[in-house]
C-alpha cells in the first residue's frame, strides 16, 4: 500500500488508478438498507405544486396538537443562550425525570430521540456474533441498528397483528443479545398485555438484554399500561425507552431517553456524543413534562379522534386494526395507489409496503378537521 499525503495527490492517484470510493467502504454499508421517512410537507408542496399550508401530514404519528404552549416558551428562552453548549449530563432532565417516574436520576440516559438510544444499544451490545430478535413487522430502526453493527436480524411474525411472545422466546438461541418489543407495536398499533410482557421478560435467559419500546406508553388506556419498573427493581436486564416525539409534540428538536439499572445506563453513557442532545430540546422537555394537562388532552383528543376514524372506516366498509396508539393501519386495497391518490389532494399517510403490507396505509390520528378531510379524501380514493 502506497501512503499518500494530500488531497489533491489522493484524489489524481484514484482515478488514474480507477480506484472507486465504493472499494474503500466498510462491506456492511454497501448492503445497509436506507430509512424512509414520513413525506415532509415541503416536499409534497414542491412535487405537486401545492400550498404548503393547505397539505396535511398524517404519515409520522406526529401530534397534530403541536408542542404544549409551556415547552414552546421554554425552548425560545433557552434559545437566547445558544452560545453556550448544553449540559451533556441533562442533569435537570434527568432529576424531573427521576421525580415523574419514581427512578433515580442515574437510571435514565437521554438521547438524540429515542432512536439514539436504539443505536447506543448497537453501539455496547452489538457484533457480528449477534443475534436480535424482535417482531415482523416492527419499528424498522431495529433491523437498521442490527445490520448496521453486523448482528443478525431474527425476524418473528407478529400473531394476530400483536407480538407473538411464545414464539420470540423460542427465537431466543445462545446468540441473542437483545429482543426489542414494541408495544404499542409501530406500524400495527397493537398492545400485549402487561401480564404476559412481564412474563416474557421474567423467562428470558440472563445473556439477554430485553428492550421496551414504549414510544406510544402515553396513548394507552391505564388499564392496559404496562410498568417495567419492577423488572428493574428486581435487576433484570431490561430497558425501556421514552420519547418526547409523540404525545409531547417536540419530534423535530429530537429528545427521547431510556430508563433501566443504573450499570445499563453508565454503559450507554460510554458510547454517547458528549453532547448529544442541545440545550433547546432539554428545556423544552422539561417544561413539557410540567405541563401533564396538555398530555391528557391529547390523549383524550386521540381516543375521540380514533373513534371517529374507526367510524369513518366502518362506513366505507375498510378493515382496519384496532390500537392503542394514536395511528392506525387500514386495508385499503392497492396502499401504493391510494397513498398516491390521498398525496395529490395534499393528505400525506404512510404506505407500509416496506413493512410487507402493500394493501394497507398507516394514518396517524389528527385533530377533527383532519380526521374529516382525510375521511372525505380516503372516500373518494377508495371508491375509484
Ligand atoms: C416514533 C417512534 C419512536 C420515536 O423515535 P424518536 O427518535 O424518539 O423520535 C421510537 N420507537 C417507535 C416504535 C416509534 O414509532
């Protein structure tokens, strides 16, 4: 091997040599599958040539009810000081935290969204002797963190749009490190029970690290919540993650956490970006968490909203899958064509053919003038 000092030298050297850059990347990056987000609003606005403002987005189980006022006031404020680097110990997130949920602040690591949580869990647990076993379909984040550090994806299919937890649990070899379970599951909605989720986690053998993903934990009715801190207690190995994406209204400014045993957390503390998650959405955040009315209503709003679409679907005679959460899946047919269909009358849903579900939409529950428009829009597209 040649060792060459200088850009421009490099650069000569690897074309007059024919040396593609693709030859130079890590094998496993060549093969990685790319996540396909939500369509942005502007996006939609430019390719089709609408108004922005009259485009709404259903597709991301985004909170039409936008951030509490609390956490809008609290991120301008934190704006004035953004000279400064944030803490990069979220030292006063993680005591609110500690105090909200009846953990000790060195039970909780707060990341980039939750999604950084997913990879830092990557980051100390994963390689290429590796197993992870979670549902099919599930939050595709899984499958890009376990092909991404070179572990093996151990896909189980769901049972009855639910995680099938009998099977997961044979799926568990030697190799596994980890099992993510979702529940409520993305992109189905769907709940286990808090019984079986914590007898499931009680068989799992002592090499597995179990991972709750409780993205949606707030939309769920309090009867069927399920609390993992027991298990914790008890010191087992599990994690569950949080994010403020959802029923708090703040998923562009990025800021979820996992909470777990004190050793877990310093382990994926380790691994981190010292500063990982900025000043604006620490306070926001915080404030968010002050402003537990706002949550309700939007939780309430999302039961009445999801009533009134499951209403809309039985009317047009879709099938659909009951949820806990505040989106739905419904069988609409050809989901490709109708989200096409619903795209150009500016109603973005998410087509889930990538999740195996081609003649189905995923749509997130908005408030009650986006519910009508979608449910006039979806009429009119299903009915061509
Ligand atoms: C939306 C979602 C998240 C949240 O990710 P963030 O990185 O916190 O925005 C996590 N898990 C699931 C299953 C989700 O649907």
């Amino acid at each position: 091997m040649r060792f060459i000092s200088g850009f421009r030298v490099g650069v000569e050297w690897c074309s007059s040599e024919g040396m593609k850059l693709e030859a130079l990347v890590k094998p496993s990056v060549l093969t990685q599958p790319v996540y396909e987000p939500g369509k942005p609003i502007e996006d939609v606005a430019r390719e089709l040539g609408l108004d922005p403002a009259g485009i709404i987005k259903l597709a991301s189980n985004e909170n039409p009810w936008g951030p509490s006022p609390r956490a809008i006031a609290a991120a301008k404020h934190a704006l004035d000081h953004g000279e400064l680097y944030p803490d990069g110990g979220c030292f006063a997130l993680r005591q609110k935290l500690a105090a909200v949920r009846g953990l000790g602040a060195d039970q909780f690591v707060v990341g980039n969204g939750s999604n950084e949580i997913i990879e830092l869990l990557g980051h100390v647990f994963l390689g290429a002797d590796d197993d992870v076993v979670f549902g099919g379909p599930a939050f595709v984040v899984y499958k890009l963190v376990t092909l991404l550090f070179g572990a093996k994806v151990v896909e189980v299919p769901l049972k009855n749009w639910a995680h099938d937890l009998p099977a997961m649990a044979r799926a568990i070899t030697p190799r596994t490190k980890l099992v993510f379970v979702a529940s409520p599951n993305n992109p189905t909605g769907t709940i286990n029970s808090a019984a079986d989720l914590l007898a499931f986690a009680r068989a799992l053998p002592p090499h597995v690290i179990a991972v709750f993903d409780e993205a949606y934990a707030e939309f769920v009715a309090p009867a069927d919540a399920m609390d993992l801190r027991p298990l914790i207690a008890e010191g087992r190995k599990v994690i569950g993650l949080r994010t403020f994406s959802k029923i708090y209204g703040l998923a562009s400014l990025r800021v979820g956490y996992g909470y777990a045993s004190a050793e877990l957390v310093a382990l994926l503390n380790r691994v981190r970006q010292p500063f990982n998650v900025n000043a604006i959405a620490q306070a926001a955040a915080l404030a968010a968490l002050d402003d537990g009315e706002f949550a309700e209503k939007c939780a309430r709003e999302n039961r009445a909203g999801m009533a009134r679409l499951e209403a809309g679907f039985r009317a047009l005679g879709l099938e659909w899958v009951p949820s806990a959460a505040n989106f739905v899946l419904v069988k609409v047919g050809d989901g490709m064509r109708v989200f096409g269909a619903l795209q150009a009358k500016g109603v973005i849903v998410r087509p889930v053919k990538m999740y195996g579900l081609p003649e189905w939409v995923r749509i997130t529950v908005g408030t009650p003038e986006q519910n009508e428009r979608l449910l006039t829009e979806l009429a009119a597209a299903v009915r061509r």
